[in-house]
C-alpha cells in the first residue's frame, strides 16, 4: 500500500512538473512573439503627399472623341486633346 500511495504521489508530482513546464513555454513563446511583432508605423508628410497626388484626378481638362487606339480615361479613342 505504501508503494501505491508512493507511486500516486511521483506520478502527480510528474504531471505538476509538466505543466509547470508548458505554462513556462507558454509564457517563452508570448514574450518572443510579442518583441518580434511588427509595431505600427505612421505615414510620413512626403507619403502622404504622394498618396494624394496618386487619389487626385488629372486637374486638366481632356476633351475624347470617336473611336480609336489613343487611351483617354480607360477608354480607346481617336482624338484626344488637352485644355
């Protein structure tokens, strides 16, 4: 009987082991992936610059006309002509 209860308590004592651990890996593996985490970067003036620039339409006026090979606005035209 003695050995029995001996046995019980070197088993539990393994699995307390055990977890202990995985919490240890646990706790490891949070703090490596949350220092290696990419950290939010804020748009500098030039890219914002550059984002409207790209957003904004050609400030000029473009007048297409009939159906051709010159590209105005997406469309195939034959005549384009800027103001």
């Amino acid at each position: 009987m003695a050995e029995t209860v001996k046995y019980i308590f070197a088993r539990k004592k393994r699995n307390n082991m055990k977890q202990k651990a995985m919490i240890f890996i646990g706790i490891i593996l949070l703090v490596v992936t949350t220092s290696f985490a990419p950290s939010e970067k804020s748009l500098t003036d030039v890219s914002l610059l550059n984002i409207e620039a790209l957003y904004s339409t050609n400030s000029k006026p473009v007048a297409c006309f009939g159906y051709g090979t010159i590209d105005c606005d997406g469309n195939k035209v034959e005549m384009k002509i800027s103001y």
